[in-house]
C-alpha cells in the first residue's frame, strides 16, 4: 500500500478495535495469531505515516511573518521534531 492510500485514522481505529477484540477473552489461538499479523503490518504503516509527517514538520519552521526561516545558503531551517505525549 502506497502512502497515500494509507490512511492513518483509519488504521489506528482499526488497531484500537483489534486489540479490544483480543482484549475480550473470546478469540481462539489462531484468530489471535491472524489479529496480531493485521496489527503488525497497520503499527508499521502508522510508524512509516508518523515519520514522513515528522520530516515534513522539519522543513517548515516558519517565523512570525508567515515567511520560511531561511539559513545562509537560502534552504529552510529545520530542527528535530519532538513528539508531544497525548494525555
């Protein structure tokens, strides 16, 4: 899957509703095995989405004016992106 057919609410939602479905107590061994494979290809494609989305945030570091923060050679600034624990 591409990209951008991935969509990334999508899978976490999907992620959420698996491990509730394991979480029940009433999936036998060999769906379990087949919710844990889903699950690992969606946590990869989520992670491959997080870190194309973080280096694009990198680029963009913008000054007050709206105006791209440019260094001495003219390319745009960046810093590391420092993800933010959701509560």
């Amino acid at each position: 899957m591409s990209e951008q057919e991935f969509n990334f609410e999508r899978a976490f939602a999907r992620l959420e509703s698996i491990l509730e479905r394991m979480n029940s107590g009433n999936v036998s061994l060999d769906e379990s095995l087949k919710l844990y494979e889903e699950a690992d290809k969606l946590i990869g494609g989520c992670g491959t989405r997080l870190s194309a989305v973080e280096e694009r945030i990198e680029t963009l570091i913008k000054k007050r004016d709206g105006s791209l923060d440019l260094d001495e050679k003219g390319s745009a600034q960046t810093e590391a992106f420092e993800p933010q624990e959701v509560l």
